[in-house]
C-alpha cells in the first residue's frame, strides 16, 4: 500500500525489545511536541506499573499517554517590576507641585484683593508711605512731605562766593500728580504682589522733570553776576540806564553745571538739605562788545528810562514810571553777541493787576478775550521810545479785526 495508507490504517505495534518501549502516537510529529522520557522507576517507567516488570502489564499494549510538561520557566509568574513604585513617587512629586501652584494662586489673588487700593501696599516714594492710598491721597501725602523742601533756594559755591538759586525760576519741580500715578500703574507682576502680602516694600522714583532751557537762562543770568568774568549788559535798578562794560574771566560753568544743580536739588527735596553745591568754573570772554552796549543805551535804554510811560484799553489805564515799576520789568540779554530788550511778564501782570478786568478785545479770528501780558507788552514797547508825553501813552486796540 501507499504511504498514505500506511499513515491512515492503523497497525499493530511491533513487540517491544527488551530496554525499549512502545512508540504512541503521540511521539509522533503529528502530536506537536515530543514526549520528555520518565523517570527510570516512575509509574511509566519500564520497572514501574504496566512496565516489563510490573504485575498485570500486557507488554504488547499501548502505554498510557503522558501530556508534555511544560518548562518551568514558562509556567513560573515573573517577579514584580519596580515600576510601581517608581510611579507612585512620581505621583507624589505631581501632587506636591499641584499644591504649590495652587498654594501660590491663592496668594496671588489675596495680594490682588488686598492692594485693591489704586496704589498698592508697600509703596513709597524717597521714604514716604503712600501705599493703599487713592491717587489723590497719595498726592496730598507728597506735597505734604515735600512741598516746603521743593520751595527751598538751592545753595550754591561759585568759586568760593555764595549764591542761590530759586527752584521756580530754575525749572525745577517735584510733580507730585505724575509720581502719584506711576505709583498707582497696576503692578502684576507675582512677586510684587506677594510680597506685599509680606510687607515688602515697592520704591518709586519721584517724577521731578526739569526745563532745561529755563535751568540754563537761570544758570547764565547767574554767571553774570558771580565770578571775576562780567558780560557786557545795561542795568535798570538806579532809575536811570548804567552801561555795564564786559572784561574777562572765571565764570560759572553753565554746561558743565547742569547736572549738578539737578542733583543737588533732588537731595534736598530727598533730605530737606543739600549744602553748597560747589559749580564748576570755566574762564569766559565777554560776548557783547563796548560798542553794543553804547548802540543799546542809545537806541533803547535811554528813551525807555526817560519819563512815565501809559498804557491805555479801552477806558481803562495805568502809568509805569521809571523810578519804581520800569526797572522791575525791563532788562536786556545778550543773543549771538547782539543786546535784545526782555520785559519780565510775571512782574508786569503783578504791576497792573485788575486795572484792565472787564476790558475784552476782538481778535483776528472774532472771539473776544480779556487783555494779557503780551498785549500791555505791545502798547509799551513802542510807548518807550517815544520822546514826547504823547508819545509816551501806548493803546491796546480793542477791535483788531
């Protein structure tokens, strides 16, 4: 027959030898997998129950079939990871996190609510608390901390003589509206905010600008008058016009003291003192020549301290005479080597007060507005070079359309 026959019918196993044992079918490769031999002696052994020794055993019958075993590596269950624990401290490091972060928002928001005020808590300005005060509050705080040191005349040494310098004819100034503001700017930042739940303090620096143009004017007319150098100019305060010849020599150092001043000044609003500021010196030709002060007393000084001046609006009028009111409004600068007139407007305005209230002039653009400083400054300029008493009386006109 065919070998598949032969496969298929079943046939009678051969008789076994002695020291061998039948071959079941499941040692076969059809089974899957090979039978592991048992132990010598075993109930399937050739010395055990059924074996070539055993009681009862037929010798050609099939043995009972024994299931493989499997390995025991494969049975066995692996040991446990450490992986478990790895996570779990893990989970405890995300908590603790968690926790902080909610334990910062919560500060965070308390600072926030805290310092609901417009400026925060901690806040101050050159040593002055002002935290937790509304803007207004805070700026009534300033100028009662300061506002007597800001007024104070700056002291200075001009090689080695003593003068002053007033902060309000200097453009210098403390702003206590601005500095209250940028204390009041909302500060977000979380550190600040916590912090102030902590009593941490929060500077700000005081808004204390400066006209450098006026600092310098000031600083000039200064030199002027301290120092061996003298600029040619013209003096008012006799009552009668005084040719003042320039010649060389040290003067104050306007440039070079600029930041000085300024630095003087905010230690005395800062302290309430500041001492001699010691300016530098520079040595100085004089700009404006012999011959420009004779031209200026000539053409201008001359005529203008001559006699009374009037100024007339409408019905109203006020004389200006030479022995007291001129002098306080008339004064001469040098510009590019030339003598310019300057007419002082804050002493001006003081000079006629309400003389000219209720007087309205008609404008260019047809609005009618009360007269000013510069409309009297008008009226007298021409007045002054007049040689007659006619002359004399300058007139604001009323209707300039």
């Amino acid at each position: 027959m065919s070998d598949d026959t032969a496969v298929l019918t079943p046939q009678k196993p051969a008789p076994e030898r002695p020291g061998e044992r039948e071959h079941v079918s499941g040692d076969t490769l059809t089974s899957g997998l090979p039978v592991v031999p048992p132990a010598a002696g075993g109930p399937g052994g050739p010395f055990g129950p059924g074996g070539p020794g055993g009681s009862g055993a037929h010798r050609d019958g099939p043995l009972p079939h024994t299931p493989p075993r499997l390995p025991e590596a494969l049975g066995e269950p692996e040991p446990a990871s450490s992986a478990p624990a790895k996570k779990k401290g893990r989970s405890k490091l995300v908590l603790l996190g968690v926790a902080v972060v909610v334990a910062g928002a919560g500060l965070y928001g308390a600072g926030l609510l805290m310092g609901h005020a417009d400026v925060p808590k901690g806040t101050t300005v050159l040593g002055v608390d002002i935290g937790g005060s509304t803007h207004d509050e805070a700026v009534k705080k300033l100028d009662a901390a300061f506002g007597e040191r800001t007024a104070l005349p700056l002291a200075l040494d001009v090689d080695g003589k003593q003068a002053e310098l007033k902060p309000a004819q200097a453009g210098l100034s403390l702003d206590s509206e601005e500095t209250a503001r940028t204390a009041a700017a909302s500060d977000y930042n979380p550190v600040t905010v916590i912090g102030s739940l902590f009593g941490q303090e929060r500077e700000v620096e005081p808004s204390m600008p400066v006209d450098q143009e006026k600092l310098a004017d000031a600083l000039d007319r200064l030199a002027g008058t301290a120092g061996s150098a003298v600029e040619g100019s013209i003096s008012f305060d006799s009552g009668k016009p005084v040719p003042v010849y320039g010649k060389a020599g040290k003067t104050l150092d306007v440039k070079g003291s600029v930041n000085a001043v300024e630095q003087a000044y905010r230690t005395q609003v800062a302290t309430g003192k500041a001492g001699p500021v010691a300016v530098p010196m520079a040595t100085r030709e004089p700009t404006v020549s012999k011959a420009e002060v004779d031209r200026m007393m000539k053409e201008f000084a001359v005529p203008a301290m001559s006699g009374i001046v009037t100024v007339k609006a409408g019905n109203a009028s006020i004389p200006f005479g030479p022995e007291r009111s001129l002098p306080q409004i008339l004064s001469v600068q040098a510009v590019d080597g030339k003598l310019v007139e300057k007419y002082d407007q804050a002493a001006l305005k003081k000079l006629y007060g309400n003389t000219f209230d209720g007087v309205l002039i008609t404008r260019g653009t047809g609005d009618k507005t009360p007269v000013t400083p510069e409309d009297v400054i008008g009226a007298m300029r021409q007045a002054l070079l007049g040689t007659t008493p006619a002359e004399r009386v300058g007139v604001i006109e009323t209707d300039a359309s």
